[in-house]
C-alpha cells in the first residue's frame, strides 16, 4: 500500500490536538505517539493505518513525512 498523505495528516492532528500544548509534549514524544498508534493499529488489525515509514534514530523511529505534514498544520494556523 502507498503512504496516504490525508490519513498521516488527520493522526498527526488528532494527537496534537489532544496534547494540547503541553511544555511536556514535543516532537520526539509526538514522533513516538504517531509510531505507537501506527504498530498498535497494525497489531490489531494487520494493516497500517497511515503506511507510514519511520526511520531510527537515537531518541525513538520518527516519520519520514512528519515535517511535510507540519509544514501544512502551521501554513493553516497562521
């Protein structure tokens, strides 16, 4: 399956919406919370919610599109 931009989109929201803006919450936990919903979602259901990639690095998998799709969300908040 291909990597769908909307759903990526609408997870990343979700969770920042939730969050708030918590001095707490940053990238690096936002990373993991995306990467967790993502394995947690493909544990239940064999499937992918977004068919994301995530990549390693040394604080936790970040998604390859994070910065894409925060780049959208501060374009609409401004």
């Amino acid at each position: 399956m291909d990597f769908d931009k909307d759903k990526f989109k609408n997870v990343l929201y979700f969770i920042i919406y939730k969050c708030g803006f918590r001095n707490t919450v940053g990238r690096t936990v936002i990373h993991k919370l995306l990467y967790f919903s993502d394995f947690n979602y493909y544990k239940e259901f064999n499937q992918s919610i977004t068919n994301e990639s995530y990549i390693k690095k040394e604080r936790g998998p970040m998604p390859i599109h994070f910065e894409m799709a925060i780049e959208n969300w501060l374009r609409k908040i401004r």
